[in-house]
C-alpha cells in the first residue's frame, strides 16, 4: 500500500511508551556489542555469514548469526536468503575511522561503554543527593579518569568530534569574525573547533589550550585539515590559567562540564587574560523554558551523572556570566543544535 494511503500508526498506551522507553538501553547494548567486535570492519570488502566471521574472529558462530540478525532488525545489516549479511548505510558508520566524518564507532564504543554507562544507571542516586554518580563510582572525577586512560581519552575525542560534528562549520558561518586576528580556543583538545573558523576565515590565527595529554592528537588532526601552520598549542590548566592575547575566546562545551563554583574559576580565569575589547564566545545549546522538547534536557542529565556539570537557559548563562564580571551581549543562532553566547567585560 503505498505511503499516501497507509492508515496513521496507532499511539501506542501511555504504559507500553514506557516500557519502550526503559528497554532503550538492550538497542544500546546490541549496538555496542557489534562495534566492540569489529563486525562492520569484517563486513567491509562485501557479505559474510556469521561462519566467515567466526572462525577469523574466534567467535560463537551461532551466537554471532543471532547477533547480526538483530543488527539486520535494526537496519545496520542486510540478511541476504544465503544468510549472508551486509553492510546498510547504517551499519557502514560503524567502520573504524580516526575523527573522520560519517564514523560512529568511536562515540558508539564510549557513550555504550560500561565505563559511561554505570554511572547513568546511578542517576536516581544523583538526583537524590546532588553529587556526580560517576566521581561516586569510579573515585574520582571524569576527566581525571580519562587523564590515566590514554586510549578511553583519545576514543572520547573522538567521540566529541563525531558527536559535534556538524556544529564547528555552523558556528564558523553564523559568527561573524571579521576584524579579530587571534582566536583562543580554550579546551578545544584536537581543535576541532578551531580548525573549522580557521578554514573559513583564512586572515585568522588561533591558539589551542587544553591540557597536554589532551592536545596530543591535535598536531596530526591540524595538520589533517591543513590549518596547523596558523595554529600554536599551549598546554594549559584553564582551572589555573588561560593564554592571554587573544581577540576572542571559544569555551565550546566546556562550561557545561562543570559544577557552578569551577565554571566561576574557568571564567575568572578568562576575564584576567582578556583586555578590554576581547569577547568571549560560549558554544553550548541554549535550553528552551517550560515544555519544549530538546536533546539538551537529555543531556543534562547526563551533565547532571558524569561530570557534574549542566545545561542552561540563555538567563541562567546571564546570571552565571555576571558572577564572573562578564556582560552577556547576544545569542547567536546556528543551523546546529548548538548557539554562540557573546560576552565581553563588564
């Protein structure tokens, strides 16, 4: 029946969207499992059945089929009648791919991952007491675990490259950066960020700064994007310094990390290293009020579990900003999930 004349899908009971929604996370765990195991990386030069794979892989072949069949369910095989499987488009961005566009492996492997999602089974325990489940868990806060885990912290890099994507372009674009000459991207890790307003704006220089077991992968990602030439790295602490001489400076997702009382250091920080006519340019998502949906009221509560930080409304980044002696300026809309909060000195 053709899709102009199919009757409307029923809603389902309030009861069973419930129940979708609490068994969410077996998807989750499905998914995961086929990017911890390679499968798409096997799939890539064209079908196998689960036999090809086991044998090579050292793995169950009957419990492999299983587990592809309900990759096929999801779209991210294709079963053929041989039982042979393929990959869709789909299960094509389950390929390896080092902070490449298009390859999700990297989030997938790390936002599944059993270290990040203990912590969200433990979210009920935050909201009770305030506190981050995953600092409870694991002894100590997230980005000092990630510091003792080389390759978890490269993955997680990966992970915000993926993730972000398609928002360093559209801030380049929605910003106007006519008139700076140098840009400090404070925490920007591989650059990222910083990369894109470069390409866009070929009159600019940028600084990255971020901590130095952060920013090592950042000379090849540079380079990778052609910008390393315009770019110095600065390992820095931004709890303890930033690098002054900047015309603007870019916190993208930074703030959102951290408890108020460390975003008030971050900003204080900020406000001693920049001169009177430096702006400060915050790329967050702004929360809209009352019942609009938005994945930001998702991940706060993913702030709220793993780092301990938050999202916040375009008012309550005004109130946060005059604590630290900043004026909020303007809000300025991206074709992106995310916004550029503009700020300068008070």
């Amino acid at each position: 029946m053709p899709d102009a004349v199919k009757p409307p899908e029923p809603a389902l009971p309030p009861a069973m969207q419930l129940i979708q929604m609490a068994s969410a996370y077996w998807v989750s765990r499905i998914v995961h499992a086929a990017a911890e195991l390679g499968l798409a990386d096997h799939l890539a030069q064209g079908p196998l059945s689960a036999a090809d794979i086991a044998g090579k892989a050292k793995l169950n072949a009957p419990a492999l089929h299983r587990l592809m069949r309900s990759l096929a369910g999801l779209g991210i095989l294709d079963e053929g009648e041989d039982k042979r499987f393929a990959l869709t488009p789909l299960g094509e961005a389950l390929k390896s791919g080092k902070a490449v566009a298009g390859s999700a492996r990297a989030a997938v492997l790390t936002l599944a991952s059993p270290w990040f999602s203990t912590a969200m089974d433990q979210l009920s325990e935050s909201v009770r007491s305030g506190a981050t489940a995953f600092e409870k868990i694991n002894g100590m806060p997230v980005f000092d675990f990630l510091g003792q885990r080389p390759e978890a912290a490269s993955l997680f890099s990966e992970t915000m490259v993926g993730i972000h994507g398609s928002e360093p372009p559209a801030v380049a674009e929605a910003y106007d950066f006519s008139g700076l000459k140098t840009v400090v991207d404070v925490g920007g890790a591989t650059g990222n960020m910083l990369a894109a307003i470069l390409l866009r704006h070929k009159s600019l220089r940028g600084i990255l700064a971020d901590l130095p077991h952060v920013v090592k992968d950042a000379p090849a990602f540079l380079s990778a994007k052609g910008v390393s030439d315009r770019v110095s790295i600065s390992p820095h602490n931004f709890f303890d310094s930033v690098p002054a001489g900047g015309d603007a400076y870019v916190l993208s997702h930074i703030l959102h990390d951290w408890s108020e009382a460390q975003c008030l250091t971050i900003l204080r920080n900020l406000h001693k290293a920049m001169t009177a006519d430096a702006r400060l340019l915050i790329v967050e998502m702004v929360l809209p009020g009352r019942n609009e949906p938005h994945f930001g009221k998702i991940l706060d509560m993913v702030m709220l579990a793993v780092p301990g930080g938050e999202e916040r409304t375009g008012e309550e980044y005004r109130a946060l900003l005059a604590k630290a002696g900043f004026k909020l300026t303007r809000i300025v809309p991206t074709a992106s999930p995310v916004s550029v909060i503009e700020a300068v000195k008070a």
